[in-house]
C-alpha cells in the first residue's frame, strides 16, 4: 500500500486539474453514476468535535476512497488544525487497499476547489473583487481558487481577529498577482463583491442581505452546528445550489444549517434548493439567468469531492514515483 503524507499530497495536487476533476464527479453524482451516503459521525461532546466516515465511489474517476475527517472547533489557535483527515483507496475491481493519504491537505484543497467551480458555473464572467470571511485554512483555499476561474482583481479579507486578517493579507500578497487588503469588517467586505467566499465557524450570518450587491455570488461553507453564516433574506433571495440536495437537506451531521434553519421556520421550502452543481455542469438545469441575480452555492461536503483529488493524487505519484510502501500482510 502506498503512503503519501501531507507534504507529498499538496505538492502533487494540481488545482486547475483538480477544478476539472471535481466538475465530472458532481456529475457523476446527480446522475446517479456515483456512490456518496450520508456522512456518520462518532460524537466527542466534551471538546464539541467528532469523528466522521465518508466513503465514495466515483467511476468517472475510477476510484474507491473513504475518508475520516474529524472536526475539533477549540483546536483554533493552537498548532494543531481544526479540520484533520485521513482517505483510504481501494481498487474499486477488487476491493483491496491500495493507498493512504493525508486528507487534511485535500480536504482543504477540494472544499476550495468546488466553490470554484461553482464560482466558474455560477457568478458572472467579469466579478472580480472577491470578499474573504475568515482567515484559516479555507480562506487561504477559497482565495487561490477563485483566482483561477475569475478574473480576480481584488481581494477584501475580514475576519474577528486583525492581526490574523493582517497575517492573511500580507501572505496572499506574496502568494498571488493581485491586490489584497484588509476588510474593517464584513459589511465592508461585502460592499461592492463580486464573489463572496464565507469561510467561518461562526454563530450569527456574517453574510447579510443588506451588505450585498446585486448580482453577486456567495459561496458558504462554514460549518457549526450552533450557527449558520448566511441570513434568511439571503437564502430567501438567492438562486440557492448545493452539491447533493439529499446532503444539504439532511439532519446532523450532514445537512446545513443555513438551508434547514429557513426550512424549518417557513422562509423557504425543499424545492427552493435551485439545483445541484452536477446538474449545471451537465446542463440539465440552468444558472445565472441575469446579471442582477444574487446566486448561492451551500457546501457541506461529499464524499466524491475527497474521491477525485485522491485520484489525481495517487496518479501522480505513481507516475513520479513519489511516497512509501507498506505491506499490509
């Protein structure tokens, strides 16, 4: 079995290959071509994390994966990251376990990678000033992605703590050929945005419909179970699109807050959910039908996203020879 550690995967991860990957396991999934189930969870109330199991069969990719990922909120500021993985492969013919990765690298690169695509899918040609909420891993993700699928000329980062949106500014500054430049807030952020990127772990919406521009595309995939970082008149608004409507829609640990909370109280119904990103990719549903509309893409992640980067990442590394082997009998 090969073994690919976090440094290994993040050198062999392309991201606009990744991008492209990641629109045809979208596919594969709202045709009913791929494997995803609903996301399980071993609870760990006293630190308020788990332990979750995601497993993914993706043919377009030909690949077998499953990735535990656990999600530990009060690792923040510490030298450990809240988000840690690890994603087995098998050989989908035979079942039998070819590899292991690190799939904390993936995960942060894949999550950023699909609101990509759907920023490619779904905001219009010319948005180029992209807001950034928060300032870990995904905000870091979310802006060197974006700038692959628009042509972004302005970054606008916000987030709780000024010196950590002050250490994200100066590193995307060196990072990326664009300007970048630190948010008082974000309302401030959000004024004038062609792309939103919400990024938080936060309780209250960071995204408000009174801070939007018309036309607009926000993509949110913060998670906390407490909270939610998109308002009622937002969703209530938006052309609302999701990766798996069976995801999005379904209770703890999978479904989003930001989708059920509304539900829950009236805002909106199921059929609100416009369409998934398979769908747009494959063209069975539309987009963006104005350039006033305010579109919103609501991740809470799927199993096929994990499937295909560890595909590309196992590609490669078997074409560079790169990793270690370990047999397992």
């Amino acid at each position: 079995m090969l073994v690919l550690g976090r440094a290994q995967v993040e050198e062999l991860l392309e991201l606009d290959a990744l991008i492209d990957a990641l629109a045809e396991a979208m596919a594969d999934l709202s045709a009913g071509r791929a494997s995803a189930p609903g996301r399980i969870a071993a609870l760990v109330p006293e630190r308020e994390g788990f332990l979750a199991a995601m497993p993914g069969y993706v043919p377009s990719a030909g690949v077998l994966a499953s990735k535990l990922v656990s999600l530990f909120p009060h690792n923040a500021g510490t030298r450990l990251p809240t988000h840690q993985a690890l994603i087995v492969m098998c050989d989908p013919g035979t079942g039998e376990p070819v590899a292991l990765l690190d799939g904390t690298a993936i995960t942060a690169a894949r999550t950023g990678a699909c609101s990509a695509l759907s920023a490619r899918l779904l905001a219009r040609a010319d948005a180029s000033v992209l807001a950034v909420l928060g300032t870990g891993v995904q905000a870091r993700a979310h802006a060197r992605a974006m700038c692959r699928v628009r042509p972004i000329g302005q970054i606008r980062v916000a987030g709780r703590n000024p010196a950590k949106v002050a250490a994200l500014v100066g590193e995307l500054s060196a990072e990326l050929d664009t300007e970048v430049r630190a948010a008082a807030g974000y309302a401030e952020a959000l004024d004038g945005a062609d792309i939103v990127a919400a990024t938080t772990h936060a309780v209250e919406p960071v995204v408000r419909r009174p801070w939007l521009t018309p036309g607009v595309h926000v993509t949110s995939v913060g998670y906390n179970p407490a909270g939610r970082e998109i308002d009622d008149a937002t969703v209530a608004e938006a052309l609302v699109c999701v990766e798996s409507r069976e995801a999005a829609l379904a209770p703890f640990p999978t479904g989003s807050n930001d989708l059920l909370t509304p539900i829950r109280d009236g805002v909106i119904t199921p059929d609100h959910v416009h369409a998934e990103l398979g769908e747009l990719v494959a063209g069975s549903r539309p987009g963006r039908e104005s350039d006033d509309r305010i579109t919103l893409y609501k991740s809470v992640g799927v199993a096929v996203q994990d499937a295909a980067a560890a595909a590309l990442v196992l590609a490669a590394a078997r074409e560079k020879g790169v990793g270690g082997e370990v047999a397992l009998r």
